[in-house]
C-alpha cells in the first residue's frame, strides 16, 4: 500500500495544495516550504494513535489561525490521501470505500463519464480524509479521519449537516494499522521513538510480538508486581514498619501481613509506558546507561536497527514509512545505509533531507520539487531531465545535482579550476567593506562544474526545470557553440562568455602583478610546484611574470592553484574584473528575484555579456 496523492486545504501555511508521489519519494524544498507540514498530515491521516493527543489539533494548525467562524462558517482543515497498490487483503477489507485510479490522469477514473466502461479502467484505491474543526460550542478543537468514499449524500432540503464528517463512515485504529504508517520526526527520535508511549518505535514492535506470542503487558506488570523492596535486609523495612504502625492510629488497615508496602510502579499499562526504559551499554564501556543518555547519533542508528525489526515483524512491503532529515548526527555512511535499507525493505518510503548523501541515493524520478506561493497554495513537481539531456549525465554528477537540489539557484562553470575560483572570488569580494555583496552560500547559490565550455548550457534547461534560478559562466570556446547549445542557453537569467581562450589568460591579464609575484612567491614553496618551469626572480619584469604565471597556472590546472592565487587579493580591486563584474550581477538578480518573489528562472532569453541576445 502506498501513498499515491495527499491533497492539503486549510492546514497550517498551506491554504491549498496537492502533493503526487510515486513510490520512494523524497521531499525536497526551501526551508518552510511544507515538507515537515506534508509529513504532519500523513501522520493525520493514517497514524493509528495520532488521534490520542489532545487536542487533536490547534489554533496553528488551521491556516492564517484562522478557526473562528467567517459568515457563519467554520473553517475546516481538510487532508485527503489516496492510497494505491492495495493487497488483496486491503481489497476485501475496504471493498466498499474503494475507487478506481488512472495514473494517466492522476486522478480518479470515475470521473470522466463511461471510464469504467473501458477494459483497463485503473487499479482499486482508498480515499481517506481526515478533518479537523473548533467547536464553540465546547470551546475545544475536534477532528477525526474518515473513509472519504463514498461521498455523503447530500441534503433533500439542502441543509448542511453541521456535525464532523457526517455522512462518512469513520476510519478507524484498526483500520489504519492495515496501511502500517510509521512517522519519525527529528525532535522526538531520542525522546519518543524509542520510549514506549504509544505510536513509539518499541510500542509498535510490542504490539506486533503481542499479535504473535500472546499478551506482553500482563506478565510484565505482573513480575514488577512481584518485585520485593522492602524486604528484611532493606532499611526501607523499617521504614515501612514505622510508618504502617502510625497509619493504623487513624486508618482501618486491611488483615495483611504488609497492608503498607512499597511497589516500583502503579501497576498500569499506562504508567508501565512512562516508565519502562531501554538501556543501552555501548563500547567502549560496559556500563548500561538509558537510551536517552546516548549521544543522537547512536539514537539514530537505534532507530534504523528498530525499524529493521519493524520490517521483519510487518513483512516485506507493507509498511509506510515517512522520515524527516535521517541524516541528523549520521556520517555520511549511516546516511547512505539507512536511505538504502528503507527503500529496499520498507513499502513506501517518503523523505525530507537537507543532505547531498541522501538526495544522492533517490533517482530523478523518485525526488519531488515541493512550492508554495504567497497565497499558501502548495505545488508538486517531479524531477524531468529534459528531453535530449542523458542519463549518462545525471549518474556521473550525481552528487552534484544532489547539492543543486538543495541550492535556490545554480551557477554552471566549465571546469574544477571554475568551481574554485568562483568561491574564492566571492570570499575576498565578501571580505571588503566597499563592496555590497551577499556571498553564494549566504545567497544559496551551488556552483556546479559542467566539465567544459561546451557543456555549461546543457544544463541550464535541467535547473530551470527544477525551479532554480541559473546562471552560466564560461571561457570563449575553441570552435563556435551549435544552435542547440545556444538554444539552451536561453534558460540562463544571466549567461556570460568571457573573451578569453581559458582562464590562465583571464587570470594573467585581469589579476595585477604585484598579486601575481605575492603568488608566484607562496607557491614556490609547494611540494607540487612545478620545478622545470623556473620560480620568481628578482629582475623579472611583469611580463615575465605573467609568462610564468599562466605555465604554472596551466600546468597545475584543478589542483587549487588558481584559488590560491585569489586569496592573495586584498579587495575588490585587485580581483579579476570580468569575474567580479559577473558575480555582482548573480547578486543582484538574486536580491531582485527575492524582493518580487520571483524565486523561478526568468522566462524570457538569456542576457548573454551584459546585453539581451
């Protein structure tokens, strides 16, 4: 069973929206675009013990927090998810609540007259919604989720039913535990997953182990009932020896040997929950200590060795598991293994990250670009690679996109010595106090290496695609760009070919000498410097110096050398112009971009060295 689509209205910064997934999804978007408020509905609607917490939800759960009733309406937050890739079992069980599904349209079937009448009318699905509302009536908030087909008949007066879903045929516990929805946020995964409240990580095994081998709450109540504290070589027996003797002065104690004792716990199921605790010893000690106690990195991996109990206990496929941001306090290592055994064990597995090393794992298809605009309607996309665009290319810089994605915009570069040289330009540019600039990691620009002056635009169509603003850079070519190559240069907001043939020239005509000899003087001293070429001099004229320069620059061309050479500047005026000229414009594209909310390429032609092509 999978989430196929969730359908968002009135909940939280979300006014209205639709989110479609295809099996594996990951989540990614700017910060506090929805991704977390995605997860939260999910939860909603198929937590089986999220209806438990009290209030269901709150005023900011509504949009704008607005809950109070407008014209004699109540606002109602309305999540619907559409569950495909039912069992047989699922089909027997939710039989009369289910509706045929078209991929094509992505979309009910039954929607367009005479569908159903096709031979391949679309696979069986289970529309659930869950909905929320304040009653003022009882100065409290009520929500419940119900089966959202069929639909409720309407009223023969047309009358609206004012009670909460009525006319839906409620979507139970029981019911919810069929789709095996598992929610892991990140502020709780060391204080609740792996506790044993309800909805945790362990209480979920123990009710799996409970349906297997018999009843698991019973017997342990019943040996923390037979534990002895106060037994005779306890201090704790005179205690309760004195204390019984003075009780009995003012109470009828009950005919028992100890009618005053003392027992570890209240002997409920409840308090047995607060209380039960999973101790850990890690190495290299052998002291047992409270899960709570560990660090959050080995929280994190207590979690992945649960979840593969989890999977074991539910069987292969069957469960749906939604995780925020896996890669807090993991190596990338844990990263990459965690990602791999939820997507190869678990149903469905749909995650946010923040991570290259997490993003790097999921394929195009599987990454879903999540928007929101100013009047709270949120969106989905896929990634696409656009048509011509190889797969060749996505799997070689695979983690590179992977960075992409996270960025608000992209700056394609020709080469490694391009990917250095742009940050260290904007360190120095950021460092002076005469320049007003925003630095591309302030700004949320990723710097991305094409591999040459060929391919830089290739990639402008694929960025764009993904929303991203993006802006190419590049040498003059040795051969004259094709009209494809042109064409997709169109999608750049800002697209410069520099008049130089590489940027050796670049650097030895636009850099001044005295930063060239500073640099030939530091480098000198480098155990890869290369010795055949001769080192600075005294005498050498700053054509000289130049010459040397560009061989040294050459020779060791992506080996960091010519981000050395900018570090030596003192400020902007030192810097290579034709480098700082366009990093200026990025900045300013992008503050324009922020200020008139257009965080989406330009949909009109590149600007190509300043002027419109």
């Amino acid at each position: 069973m999978k989430v196929r689509r969730l359908s968002l209205e009135h909940f939280r910064g979300v006014r209205d929206g639709k989110v479609l997934l295809n099996g594996h999804s990951l989540l990614v978007g700017s910060n506090s675009v929805g991704k977390s408020t995605v997860c939260e509905a999910l939860e909603l609607i198929l937590g089986p013990e999220r209806m438990f917490r009290r209030p269901v939800v709150d005023e900011h759960d509504f949009y704008g927090g607005c809950y109070q009733p407008v014209d004699e309406e109540l606002p109602e937050i309305r999540l619907e998810a559409v569950l495909t890739g039912l069992s047989p079992a699922a089909e027997r069980q939710f039989g009369p609540h289910l509706r045929r599904w078209s991929d094509e349209a992505d979309d009910f079937a039954d929607l367009e007259p005479g569908a159903l009448e096709q031979a391949d009318a679309g696979q069986w699905c289970l529309p659930v919604v869950f909905l929320g509302r304040f009653d003022p009536q009882e100065d409290d908030f009520f929500g419940g989720t119900f089966f959202a087909h069929p639909a409720k008949a309407e009223d023969a007066l047309g009358e609206k039913d004012s009670e909460l879903g009525s006319g839906l045929r409620p979507f139970t516990r029981e019911d919810k535990r069929h789709c095996g929805f598992l929610y892991l946020r990140p502020n709780r995964t060391g204080n609740r997953a792996l506790s044993f409240q309800r909805g945790s990580l362990l209480d979920t095994i123990v009710r799996l182990e409970a349906d297997r081998g018999g009843p698991l709450w019973e017997k342990a109540l019943a040996d923390v009932a037979a534990v002895v504290v106060a037994d005779e070589e306890s201090g704790f027996s005179k205690i309760r020896a004195e204390v019984t003797e003075r009780i009995g002065r003012f109470v009828g104690l009950a005919a028992h040997p100890n009618p005053v004792d003392l027992h570890l716990s209240e002997a409920t199921r409840e308090h047995l929950r607060e209380t039960l605790r999973l101790f850990v010893a890690t190495q290299p000690g052998t002291h047992a200590v409270p899960f709570n106690r560990l660090s959050t990195g080995t929280l994190n991996l207590l979690v992945f060795a649960l979840l593969t109990y989890i999977a074991e206990l539910k069987g292969e496929d069957s469960v749906i598991f939604a995780m925020e941001e896996p890669e807090i306090a993991l190596p990338p290592h844990a990263q990459r293994r965690l990602v791999d055994f939820v997507t190869q064990r678990m149903g469905q597995a749909i995650v946010t990250s923040h991570s290259p090393y997490v993003i790097d794992k999921f394929d195009p298809a599987q990454i879903v670009v999540l928007g929101r605009d100013e009047s709270g309607t949120l969106s989905s996309s896929p990634v696409v690679l656009p048509q011509g665009f190889k797969p060749k290319q996505y799997a070689t810089n695979r983690r590179q996109f992977a960075e992409a994605v996270l960025a608000r915009a992209v700056l394609v570069v020709e080469g490694s010595t391009e990917a250095d040289l742009v940050p260290a330009v904007a360190d120095v540019l950021e460092q002076d106090p005469s320049v007003d600039y925003v630095h591309p990691d302030l700004a949320g620009v990723s710097v991305f290496n094409a591999g040459g002056d060929h391919a830089v635009a290739a990639f402008a169509p694929l960025f764009k695609s993904l929303g991203k603003r993006v802006y190419g850079i590049h040498d003059t070519p040795g051969k004259p760009l094709s009209e494809d190559v042109v064409a997709k240069a169109g999608d750049f907001a800002l697209y410069n070919v520099i008049p130089y043939d590489g940027i050796e020239d670049l650097l030895t005509a636009e850099v001044p000498a005295q930063v060239q000899r500073q640099f030939l003087s530091v480098a000198g001293k480098l155990p890869d410097y290369p010795e055949h070429y001769g080192r600075l001099e005294e005498g050498m004229d700053d054509a000289e110096v130049a010459k040397l320069l560009w061989r040294v620059l050459k020779k060791r061309k992506g080996d960091g050398y010519a981000a050395l050479l900018i570090s030596q500047c003192a400020g902007r005026h030192e810097l290579p112009v034709s480098i700082v000229d366009f990093l200026l414009k990025v900045d300013a594209d992008l503050r324009t971009s922020l200020v008139s909310g257009l965080d989406s390429p330009t949909t009109g032609e590149g600007e190509v060295n300043g002027e419109a092509e």
